[in-house]
C-alpha cells in the first residue's frame, strides 16, 4: 500500500532530470551558461568577470555603487545597461546575490562603511562652529583623533607574525612548527639616519 501524503504524488517519477550545478549555483542564476556582454565581449554569468558584474550589481541594487560607476567599470555604454536591466536571467541572478550580501552582512557593512567616511566631515564642523559647546568641540576632537590614528595603536606585545603549523600524525613530535617571530619594523628615525 502507497503512503499518501497530502498535497504529493509519491507515485510518479519525476519527468525531468534535476539540473547540473550545485543548489547554490542554481539558486543564484537559473541560466549559468547566460551571457552578459561588457566591453563588447559576451561573458557568461558564471564565470568569474560575470561574478564581480553581479556583485556589483547587488551592490547597485543597493544603492552602494551607482549606475555610472557600473558602466565605466564594465565599459557599458547607457543603452546596452538599459538591455542589461531587462534581462530576466541577469535580474534573478542579481536578486539572489543580493539577498546573499544580505544574509552574509557584508551590504550592511559596506552601508556603516560609507556612512562612516562621512564622520570626519561632519566632527569638524562641530569642531570649527563658534556655537558649539566645549563639551562637544572636546568630544569632536577626540573622535577625529581616534579615527586620524586607527592602526598606529598597537603596542610591542601586539606585534605582527607568521606562525605555521604542518601536522604530520597524531603524535606532539609529528609537528613541524615554523614561527618568523616579529616583523622588524623600519621606523622614521632609521630612515632619516640613513
């Protein structure tokens, strides 16, 4: 006796066969063999020029990076971008990089990225504005501070290096351990002794 389950046919075999790729491939771009053209040259979505043109339209989709700013990379001139647009493979592949920047954080990081170039901008006129209180010239100021310094604060401890580790078995001495120990740093008086 056929079980039943509401709403499926667990009778009959499937008609078509599944389709090559994986789920994730397939996912992203119903067409993997569709071809896009930039700079007058037909590239298949996916492969890897066609991988960075959807990333970068994701981004477009996201209002990160403009219209313009695709057409100069790619060498697309407005009336083949307006072509591009409309192709439906394009758009669902673009779709699913989309919602895959998404989920990976990675539009959401670009976003405060952006935002954040902005700061400088928007410290100092608080720091130059005769109105501002001196609290917040203060608070300003050690803000742009902050960010004028970012990576001059690491101290001797913190120190950059390589350590590579080969595990040949199971055993500690199966181990081959290979450390650069600290990067000697050039610093500005060296350079000026020279």
């Amino acid at each position: 006796m056929t079980e039943c389950v509401p709403g499926f046919n667990l009778s009959e075999e499937p008609t078509t066969a599944p389709a090559r790729g994986t789920a994730s491939e397939n996912a992203l771009n119903a067409h993997p063999t569709a071809p896009v053209t930039l700079r007058g040259v037909s590239i298949p979505l996916a492969s890897d020029v066609g991988q960075v043109f959807l990333t970068d339209c994701a981004y477009n989709r996201a209002r990160l990076v403009s219209d313009e700013q695709i057409c100069e990379k790619f060498g697309i001139t407005p009336e083949a971008w307006a072509d591009i647009i409309k192709n439906p493979a394009v758009r669902l592949a673009v779709n699913g990089e989309h919602e895959r920047l998404i989920r990976t954080g990675d539009i959401a990081r670009q976003s405060a990225a952006q935002l954040f170039a902005t700061a400088p901008e928007v410290l100092g006129r608080i720091l130059n504005d005769p109105k501002s209180s001196p609290r917040h010239v203060i608070e300003a100021s050690k803000e742009l501070r902050a960010t004028a310094c970012v990576g001059t604060d690491q101290t001797g401890e913190d120190v950059d290096r390589v350590v590579v580790t080969i595990n040949l078995g199971n055993a500690p001495e199966d181990k081959l351990v290979f450390d650069t120990g600290p990067f000697k740093r050039t610093t500005q008086e060296n350079v000026d002794a020279e």
